[in-house]
C-alpha cells in the first residue's frame, strides 16, 4: 500500500536569533501515514508534534530530510494543497463572521465559486452537524461548535488527507464523542487522518497506528494492536481479607485497586492463572471474574516516554 504521507529523514533546528541555544525540534523522522486510517501522532508538550505537521503544511520549511505526499514531493504544489484540510491547534476565527460565511470565505480560497460552493458549504456543515447554527454570529458559539466549524473549513476543499492538531482539546465529554465519531466517519468514507492529541482514551478509540514523538525523536511507531503488548490478567475478587492479600501480595500477586468492597488483583507476568485461582482459593477468596486486561494507549505513552527520559538521563 503506498503511503498518503512519507517523510525521510526529516529533520528541524530553530535557529536562535540571539547567540542562544539552537532548538532541534525534530530528528530525522521516519513517518508514514497510510490511506484510509487514522494516524495518532503523539508526544509530550514541545516534542515536535505542532513543528511536524507545519512542515507538512509548507508552512515552515525542513532543516533537511525529505517530504512525500500522495506521492509527490513538490508539496507546493495545487494538487497536494488541495488534497490537505488543517485544523490548527487552538483554531481562531473572526468572532463577528457566521459559521457559513467563514466557510464561503475558505471555499474561495480553494477556488470554489457560485453554486458549487453553497453546495460544498452545505455538505460539510451538514457533515459537521451544524446546520441549525449555520447563520449564527461566531460570537454566540460554543467551543463545540467552533471546533465543528474548524472541521468544517478544514473539510471544505474535499480533501484526501485531514491533519488536526488537537481537535477534542477543552470540549465537553459529549462534545469530544461527537467530534470523535465524525472523524471515524470520515474515515470509513476513506479519509485519511492524521491527528496529534494529549486526549489518549479519545486517540485508542479511533485510531489504526501511533507514533510517539519524545524530543524530536519517533520513540514507538505501528499498529495501535501490536504496540499494546503488555497483556496480562486481572481477577476480580469481593471482599477479600487483608491477611489473605497479604499472602497473595508475597506471591507476586498484587492488588491494584479496590472499590466497593471488590479488588482487583494482577497475575504477574511467568504465573499461570490456574496457579493464581489456586492461592486464592487456598485463602477462601471469594471470585467475581477473571478477564484478560490490555494495555492501555496511556499506559503505552508514560512507559514509552519514561523510558526514552531516563536513556536520557544515562547519557547525560
Ligand atoms: N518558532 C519557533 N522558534 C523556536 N523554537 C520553536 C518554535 N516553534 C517551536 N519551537 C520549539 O520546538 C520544540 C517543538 O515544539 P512543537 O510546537 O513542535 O511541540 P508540540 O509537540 O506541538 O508541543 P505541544 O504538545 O505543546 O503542542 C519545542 O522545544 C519548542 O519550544
Ligand atoms: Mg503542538
């Protein structure tokens, strides 16, 4: 499958103005980005994240290293910039302007005119669910809903590829699942994303591979399926005994939390559960479940990243 995105090498260094500290922003990056998925471009604050996607944008240059978009490396080019929708992070807009009359004011920056511009405006406010507040003054919106509309504009040229940095940052939990199932949306109908986000439990809900950046350099990158290696088994027990958990803990069993008069317990990493089941029926520990517990996307960020620090620290 040849990628929507390539990048070779890439690499950025701000040049300091004033005899400081250049900052090398981003190292030789390696990324691809495939058709039709959702790519989750992750990393700490000031890991890259915002300096990668404003090269893919053309709108700061490379220090070196190569950029190939829908197979093309002229990425000035029409056909490309047309192809690409950008949310930025934090998107303004003009409080005064309706939600449409940004949009008309995108689509003509696209080239769109006349009625296939009301056209595209009605499809993509529709496709954002805006539709009631399409004349409304921006003053009067939600963040919600100026978010919406920044997917709106982003959508507005019909493009192959959206690149949306932050999109869910500061909205409602209602707010964030609706903008969450537009972007599955569009990708089932063959969008390809790529999006840079803090929100992990958002992020593991969509998303077909990650990448995570820490200090200009790609730490972990693949299949969201295969980078959550760490499996193992929870048993969920009620009421158990502190004694009796005392006596699990000396086995290597750990709790790892307790609510409601239940706990959770972890069978390490080497013990079989039927050993595990064992102690704790030899602790007359009454069970609930036994149920296989994945990594999670947050658990997989914090052991990457901790793990990237402190081979920093070692070099240091
Ligand atoms: N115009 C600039 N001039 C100098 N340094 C910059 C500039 N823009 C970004 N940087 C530096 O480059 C590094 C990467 O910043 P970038 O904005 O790409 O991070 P990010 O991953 O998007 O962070 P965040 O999660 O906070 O948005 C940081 O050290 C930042 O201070
Ligand atoms: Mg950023």
């Amino acid at each position: 499958m040849s990628a929507v995105i390539q990048t070779t090498k890439l690499s950025k260094v701000y040049e300091s103005a004033w005899g400081g500290q250049d900052v090398h922003a981003l190292k030789e990056l390696d990324l691809t980005v495939l058709p039709g998925e959702i790519f989750a471009y992750l990393g700490p604050n000031g890991s890259g994240k915002t300096t990668t996607i404003k090269m893919l944008l053309g709108l700061i240059f490379p220090s070196s290293g190569e950029i190939e978009i829908l197979g093309s490396k002229d990425i000035s080019s029409s056909k490309v910039k047309r192809n690409i929708g950008y949310l930025p992070e934090g998107a303004y807009y003009p409080d005064f302007l309706r939600g449409e009359e940004i949009l008309r004011y995108y689509g003509k920056l696209y080239g769109l005119r006349g009625a296939d511009l009301e056209r595209r405006i009605d499809q993509v406010i529709e496709t954002v669910g805006m539709t009631h507040a399409r004349s409304r003054l921006l003053r009067g919106y939600s963040k919600g809903m100026r978010q919406r509309i920044g997917l709106a504009q982003a959508l507005i040229s019909d493009p192959q590829i959206l690149i949306l940095d932050e999109p869910t940052t500061g909205l409602d939990p209602i707010a964030r699942k609706e903008i969450r199932d537009i972007l599955a949306h569009l990708r089932d109908n063959g969008k390809t994303l790529l999006i840079s986000s803090h929100e992990l439990l958002e992020v593991e809900l969509i998303s077909n591979r990650v990448g995570i950046l820490y200090q200009g350099v790609l730490q972990a990158f693949g299949d969201m399926d295969s980078l959550l290696t760490n499996r193992d088994i929870s048993i969920n027990v009620s009421n158990p005994p502190a004694a009796a958990l005392a006596i699990l803990e000396e086995k290597g069993i750990r709790k790892e939390d307790e609510a409601g008069g239940s706990a959770k317990l972890r069978v390490p990493e080497g013990m079989s559960v039927y050993d595990a089941l064992e102690l704790c029926k030899s602790q007359s520990i009454q069970l609930v479940s036994v149920a296989p517990r994945r990594e999670t996307l947050e658990e997989l960020f914090v052991r990457t990243v901790g793990a990237a620090e402190a081979k920093e620290k070692v070099a240091q």
